[in-house]
C-alpha cells in the first residue's frame, strides 16, 4: 500500500509540473471594424470572426486639461460561430469629443 501511496505522489506531482507548462488557450477575435461617428460623438467596434473579448478605446479631445484622453466602453465577448456584440462609448458624458477610435484586447 504504501509504494502504491508513493506512485500515485509521484504521478500527482509530474501532472503538476506538466499544468504549470501548459500554455493556456488563447481566445482571438479578428475581422474587427472600429467606427467613429462625429455627429453622434460615439465611436464603436464589432469583430466578425473568431471568439473571444474585445472592446472599443477612442481618443477624445476636450477644451478642458486634460486635453486629450483615452475613454473606453465596455467588454464584450464574441461566441464562436454568431456575429459579434458592439462595444461602444459616447464621449458627451465625459465632456470631450470621440476623433479616433481603435479595438482592444485583452
């Protein structure tokens, strides 16, 4: 009983180490178009392929100091196999003006 004990700690710490190599899976999401309504003041972005998240960043510039800041919307995540959510951001309630918009990821 007690060398079955010690094989099965073996056994136990090599699957560890193996864990500890393993690289984890990484979601991608591509086919991405950013937007930037001026009109609106909203930028956007939505990813068709992949699956995985992604959001939308926009420059926006202000009269105010800071002059111009990163404002960003909320995550969301894409499903393999259906279309994309839209992640957007208005730049009125951060008082400044969306000009540039581009997708991040995590």
């Amino acid at each position: 009983m007690r060398r079955f004990t010690q094989i099965l700690a073996a056994a136990a710490g090599g699957a560890m180490v193996l864990a500890g190599l393993a690289t984890p899976a990484h979601a991608e999401v591509w086919g991405c178009f950013t937007s930037v309504n001026t009109t609106t003041n909203v930028a956007g972005t939505i990813c068709s392929s992949g699956f995985g998240s992604y959001r939308v960043a926009a420059k926006c510039n202000s009269a105010h100091y800071p002059y111009t800041r990163t404002v960003v919307g909320p995550w969301v995540t894409k499903v393999s196999g259906r279309p994309g959510p839209a992640s957007t951001v208005s730049g009125d309630p951060q008082g400044c003006h969306v000009v540039e918009a581009w997708t991040q990821f995590p």
